[in-house]
C-alpha cells in the first residue's frame, strides 16, 4: 500500500509534465502563431518590393514553408506546423536585419543628412523640429534592433516583433525628412506646392478655381463675390467641380466658395496653419498628397535648372519610393509575394512504400512446405 501511495504521486507529475509537453501543440495556439508569421511575411513583402527585389528568392523560400505549415495545420499535425512556422522565422530573421540595415537605417540617415544643411540655413524653426523628431525616432529604431539582436536565438517572434517596431520608426523618421523639407520652402515655392496638390487632386473640387492662375488673376478671383462667380460660370459651377460633387446644394457651394477664398488669402500671407485646417475637411490623405505634391515641384525645379546650366539637383524622384514605402504603398504592380507564390511548393510528408512489380515480387515458401513436400 505504501508503495502505491508513492506511485501515485510520481505517475500524476509525469502525465502533467507529458501533457504539458504537448500543450503547445494544441489547435489554438497554432491557429494563432499562423495567423502571427503571415503577418510577418506581409509586412516583409512590401519592403522586399519596394527596395530589393532580388531577395524574393528568399521570400519565396520563407512564404513555402508557411504554406506547408497551414496544410499540416489543416490535416491536425500541429507539431509539425510549430516546426515549419519556427523554421520560416528563422529565415525571416536573417531578411529583417539585411533590409534594415541596408535599407532603412542607411537610407533614413542619408535623407535627414542630405537636407540637414539647407533646413538649417533656411532657419525655419518648424523645418528644425522635424528634423530633429526624424533623428530622434532614427536613433529608436536602432535601439530596438539592437534590443531584438541581443535576445536569444530561439525568441524568433520576439526579435521579429522588434525589428517591425523598428522598420515602422525608421519610416516615420523619413517622413519628418520628407515633412522638413516642406516645411523649409520659401513662400513661393509653397504657393506652387498647393498649387499642384489642387490640380492633382482627383476627389474633390475644393479650390480649382485658383488652380494655375497667375499674381493678378489669383488676387481677382479672391476677391469676387459668389454672384460675380455664379453669374460666369452659369451657376456658381464650373462643369470639373459639378462631376466631383454633383449633390452639393446651394448653401454648399457658397459655403465652400467662402472657404476657399479664405484659403487663397491665407496662402498669400504664408498663413499655411489656418489655411491647412480648412483644406483638411476637403481632402483626403492631406498630409500624403502635400508631400507628394512637394517632391513632384521640386523635381521639376531641379530638372529646369540644370537645363538652364544651373548646379546639379538632387533626384527628388527618388524619394517618392519612399514616400510611398511610408504609408505602405507597393511601386510596382505586383508585389514580390505575388510574383512568387505560384512557385511554392508543398512538401509531401506522408512516406509511401515502394511498389515492386509483380516480376520482382518473390513468393516466401514456409520450410516445413518445402521438407514435406
């Protein structure tokens, strides 16, 4: 009996050491860490697309042993879903610390850098803060790598966590860049800016009338009044504007004809904080579509000065890649992903016995069958 006694305790933690062992293997938990590494692969995707296509390769390689991962998922060998997602990650591992460091680190620092000197000459004090917002959140992000480097080789989700939390801060640091340069034009150039961020936009019809108009044809049509307006265009409407907002009733019109002509006087006296705060209730994506509008004026800026013998400007061009990168944008059609899933393949596990052919086959005859016969 004391033996039993003894016994029982002893077999109870070895079935709760054995059930723990395989806990983790259960549907739920691989349900999740599936759900988490596809997040991984597309948050990678877009990076790989956007910056270096040549490591596809690598992403095809990671994406194929996710999908053997949810096919065991799906025929309930969760163990060996664990072991394809763990060993996915550790690839995916190796392709974070290659784009961060080859890309977002050096490419974020080459932006604030390149613009450093010009924004502190212009002595712009909100040019100046946004540069140093874009360093600051630079320097994060290289924290957060080293504190995803340092951790333990096996803590794949966790180091991978990290340099996510890390790519999204060097992106915003090369959003402030982009933001400083904005900011650090002079009044003209922003008045151009707003000016092809008007006539760029497509969903609205918010201020196209001031689009492309000269010094005094801008300043005559500030101050007209919604009659004079109305009594020209047949209506207070041009026919752009009525495709854009064909429900927009009277008291509309002249509520944003008001607006818009507070907007045009706000430019003209580089009053850019009250105007931005009515321009934002009519569009979209304001903050998106000014710096895109800026990189677009400024490359045609530096493109018409070197045709006019004029120093060598920088390839603002460029930087639309980045832009878009920013707010998670592809360049391209089709993603990296996209372009290689059909190539995955799936691995089969279920080992099949070999067939011989019948010729091959040889018929065991018992010896007592042979000594009696």
């Amino acid at each position: 009996m004391k033996i039993k006694k003894y016994l029982l305790p002893i077999a109870a933690i070895l079935i709760f050491g054995l059930t723990n062992s395989f806990a983790k293997f259960d549907q739920g938990y691989t349900e999740r860490i599936i759900k988490q590494n596809r997040e991984f692969i597309d948050f990678i995707d877009t990076c790989v697309t956007n910056f270096n296509m040549d490591r596809k390769k690598d992403l095809l390689t990671i994406y194929q042993k996710h999908l053997n991962a949810e096919i065991a998922y799906l025929q309930a060998n969760y163990k060996r879903a664990y072991d394809e997602i763990y060993s996915s990650q550790k690839d995916m591992v190796e392709l974070y610390e290659y784009i961060l460091n080859e890309h977002y680190f050096e490419d974020s620092k080459n932006m604030l850098d390149g613009h450093a000197s010009d924004i502190i000459k212009s002595k712009n004090t909100a040019a100046k803060q946004y540069l140093s917002l874009g360093y600051r959140d630079r320097a994060v992000a290289r924290s957060l790598f080293v504190a995803g480097d340092s951790a333990h080789l096996k803590l794949r989700s966790y180091r991978l966590f990290k340099y996510m939390e890390a790519i999204n801060l060097a992106r915003r640091a090369k959003r402030y860049a982009l933001i400083s340069l904005y900011a650090s034009q002079d009044g003209k150039t922003k008045l151009k800016i707003f000016n092809r961020l008007f006539k760029d936009e497509q969903d609205s019809s918010f201020f196209k009338r001031f689009v492309d108009k000269g010094e005094k044809d801008y300043i005559a049509e500030m101050n007209k009044t919604y009659e004079e307006y109305a009594s020209e265009t047949g209506g207070g409407e041009d026919k752009s504007a009525s495709i854009l907002t064909p429900f927009e009733g009277r008291a509309e019109k002249r509520s944003r004809f008001r607006k818009e002509s507070k907007v045009a006087h706000y430019l003209l006296q580089e009053e850019l904080y009250k105007a931005e705060t009515i321009i934002r209730s009519y569009i979209d994506n304001y903050n998106y579509k000014l710096i895109m509008a800026t990189l677009n004026v400024l490359a045609e800026t530096a493109h018409e000065g070197e045709s006019d013998g004029g120093p060598e400007g920088k390839d603002y061009k460029l930087y639309i890649n980045h832009h878009k990168d920013n707010y998670y944008l592809l360049i391209h059609d089709k993603s990296a992903l996209e372009l290689v899933a059909r190539d995955a393949k799936i691995v089969d596990y279920v080992k099949k016995d070999e067939k011989r052919s019948d010729d091959q086959q040889q018929i065991e005859v018992p010896e007592d069958s042979k000594s009696g016969r």
